[in-house]
C-alpha cells in the first residue's frame, strides 16, 4: 500500500451526502483504496431527505 492517499487526496476526509446507495458505494471505495473508518458515522434529517456523514482516514505506515 501507498504511503500517501491516491489522487492527491487528503489522509483525512469527511464524506457527507444523502443516505443512499450512492453515499454507501462512495464509502466503499474509500475502504477499497485504503482508507480506515475513523469514527462513527452521524445522521440528520433536512426537513427533505437523511443526511449521514463518515470520516475516513489513511493510515500513517
């Protein structure tokens, strides 16, 4: 594994959105390229749709 995050991303992220499939397949491919789940994840509602939040984080080697 890289010792930095690919793309030039950061080694923290906040990955926010509605809660649907999209959100959860763009959290899966954090944890695919390499990235750990930092925390737990948040949820609130908009007065439209749920909003749910998740950090990730690239692990220091």
């Amino acid at each position: 594994m890289s010792k930095s995050p690919p793309e030039g991303k950061p080694v923290y992220r906040l990955l926010t959105g509605k809660d649907d499939d999209a959100f959860c397949k763009r959290v899966s491919q954090a944890l695919a390229d390499g990235y750990q789940l930092y925390g737990s994840p948040a949820a609130t509602f908009n007065g439209e749709h749920v909003v749910v939040a998740q950090a990730v984080l690239w692990p220091h080697r």
